[in-house]
C-alpha cells in the first residue's frame, strides 16, 4: 500500500456497527488506543472488514488541535 498521508496507524478491527448506510469501524493501534471511523457501509463491505482483522486507520487532515484541562 502506497499512500500520500503522512498519519497510518496498522492496528485490528476490534469491531464494525453497519447501519443503514454508515459503518462505524474501531482499530486498536496499540494496547489501549483506538481510533474511530465513520464510513460507508457499502466501502466497509468492499473492504471485507471483519474483527480481528488487520487493518489501518489513516488521519489526513490540514489542522491537528490540542487542548489541556
């Protein structure tokens, strides 16, 4: 897999929730972390998502915010 973004994370589908037109998809990327993914259920289906998986989640975004309590 060759990709522009700079952030892919390889971790395992810890679980995929279709609904009628969105899937949402969880990779653990590390003991503990995971990322969240809304996508298409259609584009969850070609991509055969199952859990335990591997998979990545990659973040390509133009503003990263931080905050602090």
């Amino acid at each position: 897999m060759k990709i522009s973004a700079r952030n892919a994370m390889k971790g395992t589908v810890k679980s995929v929730v279709s609904g009628m037109v969105t899937a949402e998809v969880v990779i653990e990327v590390a003991p503990g972390l995971e990322v969240s993914a809304v996508i298409t259920k259609s584009s969850a289906e070609n991509l055969g998502l199952k859990v335990g998986d591997e998979a990545y989640a990659v973040v390509k975004a133009s503003d990263v915010m931080v905050a602090v309590d």
